[in-house]
C-alpha cells in the first residue's frame, strides 16, 4: 500500500538483473502502474565491454529492461545509438545528459602552473590498453613524466593535485561511452590526446584526436615541445 501507481523507482545504474523483472511482475499482480527510471552506462551491446561475453543470455535481459523502463538516461549520444542499433528499444524513451563533475570541490584544485606530466587516467584493463601508455613513455623517454594514475595509491587530494599540474592526459580506450576520467583531467587544465572513436568524437574536436598509435605519439610530443 505504500507504493502507489505513478510512483517511480529510480536507479543510478539500471543494468540490474532482477529489478526490472520484478517491477512487472508487482504491476501486473498489484494491478499498479509503477515507473522504472534510471541510468545506463554501459552492456554487452557493446563490442568492447567485458559484459559483451554475456550477451547470450544479457540480450534478452536487456532487452525486456529497455521495454519495462519508463525513461532511460544515458551520458552520450554514442551510448544511446549503439543500444538502438543493436537492441530492441524506442528511441524516445532516452534522455541524453552526460555526468555531473563535482565542479565545486575540483575548482580548488586549479593550477597555472603546469609540469611536464603525462597522465593515463583509465583502468588497467584489456578495454582501456594501459601497455600503450606504457610504450608511448618509451617512445617519449626523457621528455616528460608518464604517470599511470591508477598503479598508485593517491588519494582525492592528491589525485586532483597531479591533474591540475599535468600538460597532458592520454586515453588508448577501446570502450568509452562518456570518459569520466579524461573529463576531470580537462576540466584542470590538461590537454587531451584522444583516439578518433567511441565517444570522444561527440565531446572533443579534432585538434585532440588521433587515428594511429603513431599519431598519439606525435600528438604528444608536439604538445609537450610547445605547450
């Protein structure tokens, strides 16, 4: 009795076996009309992710959860048109809003003063090709300091304190469906080097993108040469 027809139950990430199913399955025995809204970041329609190796049972999952939910909100376009491409779902039931920064706490973090460090700011996972960021500081040895943020310990402060002193953040991702990491790194003054794919067309001009391994290279040398 205390929930109500035209209540909605939101979810910060709506990819969640069970949920879903089980809303319907309240609506239809308790003759009530609740909403499922929430948020989607990511699944196995898409190719790169590490959930893709479940598609032969998460395809129909997804697919009944994107026909139960109300509204479904997402960071990016990119996201959004890789799900109707591959899954059934109505397009209008999306609403495209990015992430929110903590905007408040990383403005006391700003820095003018900029050293000459690289950053990897991704997961050390397959998807995000952390070896490149480790042959790009061969290749560019002595002409920066190449830190892979996520082999150390930092904590917040620290963390936002080496983005607002790096040049540069380097992303080798080969699934991104917004970028959360490379967006702060931004926001405090670094300069991105980015790969020509996933979502990062949508966000960044083509001044901060590459198409090549060698490219990258070149990307970052040339910025760290005449920053």
């Amino acid at each position: 009795d205390e929930i109500n027809s035209g209540d909605i139950i939101w979810s910060s990430d709506i990819w969640h076996p069970g949920l879903p199913e089980s809303i319907a399955y309240m609506n239809y025995f308790a003759k009530k009309d609740v909403k499922l809204r929430g948020f989607i970041h990511a699944g196995s329609f898409t190719d790169t992710d590490f959930v893709r190796d479940m598609e032969r049972w998460a395809k129909n999952f997804e697919d009944n959860l994107f026909d139960i939910s109300d509204t479904i909100y997402c960071a990016s376009n990119f996201i959004k048109n890789d799900i109707v491409k591959k899954r059934m779902v109505d397009s209008n039931k999306f609403v495209v809003t990015g992430l929110p920064l903590d905007e408040k706490n990383l403005d006391n973090y700003h820095n003018s003063n900029k050293e000459n460090i690289v950053i990897f700011s991704g997961r050390n996972v397959d998807e995000k090709q952390p070896w490149l960021f480790e042959e790009l500081s061969e290749r560019l040895k002595g002409k920066a300091e190449f830190i892979n943020t996520l082999k150390h310990n930092f904590s917040k402060d620290e963390y936002y304190d080496l983005l607002s002193r790096a040049k540069i953040v380097v992303s080798y991702a080969l699934q991104e469906n917004f970028g959360f990491g490379v967006n702060e790194a931004v926001y405090l003054g670094c300069t991105p080097v980015l790969p020509n794919r996933l979502v990062y067309p949508e966000f960044y001009s083509d001044e901060y993108l590459y198409n090549t391994f060698d490219e990258s290279v070149e990307k970052v040398e040339s910025i760290l040469d005449d920053y």
